[in-house]
C-alpha cells in the first residue's frame, strides 16, 4: 500500500504491469478519492506525461461525468493522481460479476454518449474510449468516463504520420488511429471506439475476438464484424444497426457526432419504455442501412436479461463466470470459428 499525508488508503482496486490503483479517503473533510501512481520507481518519462496530460487536461476540463481531478503529489519517487470517487466499478469488471436488463445497459449507452459529447464539445478527442474507460455505480446509476491518458486537444485533425501519438487500445482502436490508413485522426476516432465498447456491452464479445496485434490492425482495417444481433439474437436489431454503424471504416461512414448516436439509442430506450420493443428504424440513419442493405426489419421481445459475462444463459453453480456453456449457442459458434481461424 502506498503512504501519502493527508489520505488514508483502504483498498488497491487495480494493478496493472506498470500501475497500481487504490481506493483512499481524503482525511480532512471525509472526501473518498481514487490514487492512481506508476509502478515503477523510476519510470518511463512517457508515463510521466500520460499522468501530467491526464491532471492538466481535466483540471481545465468542465464536464460533470468525468471524476473531478483534486491533486498529482510527488510521493518519494512517484507520481501519485488524486481524483473524486463516485464509488464505482468499471463496466469491464461490472459486467463479469453484475447482471443488467436490456433497458438498463441502454440508459448506461446513453449517459455514455452524453457525456463523450460534453468531452468533444470541450475540443478534446479521448483517444481510449472501452468499457474499463467507463465507472458506474449501480447504487446510484452515476456513470463517468475516466483516463484521460491518451487524450488529445481537437483543434482540427491529427495530422497524417502523428496519429500514433494517440496511443489507445487496439482491440477498440479505430482503423485511421492504428496509423496503418494514411488518414488524419480527429473527434470520429472515439466513436468507432465506442461502436466496439457497446459491442461488447451488449453481447459480452469483443468485435474482433484476436488477441494478435497485427491481425487485430487488419481486422480493424479490412474485416466487417459479425453483426451483434447474428451473434447473439436477443439484441435488438436497430440497436445492432447504431453499433454497426459506429464501427464503419471510413469515419465519414459512421454518425458524424454523438448528438445523432445519442438521439438514437435514446428512440430505443423510449421504445423499450412504450412498446417493450425496438423495431429496427424505417427512418433514421440506422434503418436506411437496413432498407439499403435488404435486411428484413423485424421487432425484438424486449425483456431479457444478460448473465455474467454478457451470456444470455444463466451460469450453472460450479461453471466459470466466462465458461463457454453459459454463452448462447450461436456465440460458442462463433468463438470455436475465431479460435480456429
Ligand atoms: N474513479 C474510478 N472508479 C473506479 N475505478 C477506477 C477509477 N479510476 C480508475 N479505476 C480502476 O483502475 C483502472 C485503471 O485506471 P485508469 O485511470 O484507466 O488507468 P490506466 O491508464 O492504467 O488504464 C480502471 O480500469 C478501473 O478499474
Ligand atoms: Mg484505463
């Protein structure tokens, strides 16, 4: 555990190869806070400036659903980020322990966008938009992006040959930030990687299920995701057309800012709310790639509830939170096909 004056640490909640995570009180005024430090005691200057970004971005950054930044201390040799707790998990862990209706995954989408907008509107690109991004508590339903560590001001678009300067995580990494496109980065990087963390909000699998960096880069480049409703046939097909969408190759391809994403997933929720249904849309953006495409429309049951892991099964006592049985048939399918690949 870590000793730093004025904080009384209580529990390490993360611990990565080079960072350590821990749940803490700031004594003077009760306040819980979260302490991020590097590992290492002589670290990298790089992971020096992601923690230096991450305090000096935020400190100016007006947005409600991002944790309030309170402090980066020198303690001995590192560096430790003090910020505002909302006693939360986040959504990558929530989802392996927690189970969450349809309509509840949905208002968690939907705070999701809101609040990435709030982050564009502020001319910032977040640059690791994925569900360990994301803190929810479901007490309280409060939701917040976190990790700001590879963010970027907006002012225009990345050049072409710096988009590596947006670091991320490739299993959500748009195809022009793996800097394999020849293509400017801009604010649209996010919302690919968003389309990838609802991917796997909504049906437990990642996009591309490869953990092969060059075959994740080509994935992301040239191969079309199975459709999240194929892959699993309990989510709705509307909503697996907005996901699709957000994972199109060509930024110009997906929704141009979150207002549209957001105005969409909300339809779903209000049609879930009304009807107990979301019937793919005849008119938005979503529904004319169906009607393009020749995909029947057809309404989903609404009422389901998702498993540990994004399973539609139920777990068996004994059976592993991620075992293969207590996923549906047609995503064991599609792993044994990924893994035979
Ligand atoms: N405010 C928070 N509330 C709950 N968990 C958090 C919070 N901040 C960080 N964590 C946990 O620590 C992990 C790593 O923190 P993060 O800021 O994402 O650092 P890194 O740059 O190492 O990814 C998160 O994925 C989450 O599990
Ligand atoms: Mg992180």
């Amino acid at each position: 555990m870590i000793d730093i004056a004025g904080f009384q640490v209580e529990e390490k909640i993360y611990e990565s190869v080079r960072s350590v995570v821990y749940r803490a009180k700031q004594i003077e005024g009760d306040r819980p806070v979260i302490l991020k430090t590097l590992k290492d005691e002589y670290p990298d200057p790089q992971e020096i400036l992601r923690y230096r970004r991450e305090y000096e971005t935020t400190r100016h950054l007006n947005v409600a659903g991002i944790p309030q930044p309170i402090g980066l201390q020198r303690v001995s040799n590192r560096l430790v980020l003090i910020t505002e707790d909302i006693g939360g998990q986040d959504l990558k862990k929530l989802l392996k322990t927690h189970t969450f209706t349809l309509r509840q995954l949905l208002k968690m989408a939907v705070d999701t966008v809101r609040i990435l907008g709030e982050i564009h509107a502020a001319n910032l690109i977040h640059g690791d938009i994925k569900p360990s991004n994301i803190v929810f508590n479901s007490q309280t339903n409060h939701l917040q992006i976190i990790d700001f560590g590879s963010s970027r001001t907006l002012s225009g678009a990345v050049p072409v040959g710096e988009t590596q300067m947006l670091a991320g995580t490739l299993s959500y990494m748009s195809p022009e930030q793996t800097g394999r496109m020849n293509r400017p980065v801009d604010w649209r990087t996010d919302l690919y990687s968003l389309g990838a963390a609802l991917y796997e909000l909504f049906t437990g699998n990642l996009p591309f299920e490869t953990t092969d960096a060059l075959e994740l880069v080509h994935a992301h480049i040239a191969r079309l995701p199975m459709m999240p409703s194929e892959l699993d046939a309990e989510v709705p097909v509307g909503l697996s057309d907005i996901i699709m969408k957000l994972l199109s190759k060509n930024p110009e391809d997906r929704y141009q800012s979150t207002r549209g994403i957001e105005a969409d997933l909300s339809e779903c929720l209000e049609r879930l709310k009304t009807t107990g249904r979301i019937n793919p849309f005849p008119s938005g953006p979503a529904g004319r790639i169906r009607q393009i495409s020749g995909i029947p429309q057809t309404g989903w049951p609404a009422k389901r509830t998702r498993y540990p892991g994004g399973s539609l099964r139920p777990c068996q006592p004994g059976w592993e939170r991620n075992d293969v049985r207590c996923r549906s048939d047609r995503d064991r399918k599609n792993r044994s096909r990924s893994r035979s690949r």
